[in-house]
C-alpha cells in the first residue's frame, strides 16, 4: 500500500508472493485501502516471475532476493529481464 501511495496515478502495484497465506492477509489489507484499485496481488515464484519481459518502470524485492541462499545472481537476472530498458530495481 505504500507502494501505491508513493508511484503517481495512474501508476498500478503489483504484490507477488509465493505464500498462499500471505497472499490472503495482503487481499485483506488492500481491500480496505483507499489505494486499493491501484494494487493487484499475484502468486509467484521470484524464480519464474510470471511477467513479461520489459513490463515494470520499478522492481522493488523486500526480503526475498536472498532466499534460497546463494542464489542472489538468477534471482535479480530475472527482475532485470521483467524491467523496462532504463528502469529502477531496488533490493532491501
């Protein structure tokens, strides 16, 4: 949600997690946001991101390009292949 709130309209945020049940908590907190309709939710695998290439103006990765361990490289190749020519990829 603060994602939303930080990109300009029409600007959308997509949430992807592999975890059924953080996806059900994140469904939760996005319907009662004001930003809700800017939010969509995916299940995925950082592995295998289920996007196009060349689809995100911003990749941001929370706490999981790290995991599985000593696989940092394949993971953040495959944000670099869904982001646009020229975007930004942050990692926390």
């Amino acid at each position: 949600m603060q994602l939303a709130q930080a990109v300009p309209t029409p600007s959308r945020v997509i949430g992807l997690d592999i975890f059924p049940a953080l996806l059900k908590s994140a469904h939760a907190r996005t319907a009662k946001s004001l930003d809700g309709d800017r939010i969509r939710l995916a299940s995925g695998d950082m592995r295998q991101l289920p996007f196009a290439d060349n689809s995100f103006d911003l990749c941001w990765s929370a706490d999981c390009l790290g995991y599985p361990a000593a696989q940092h490289l394949p993971l953040l190749e495959e944000a670099v292949r869904v982001a646009k020519p020229g975007a930004t990829i942050a990692v926390l």
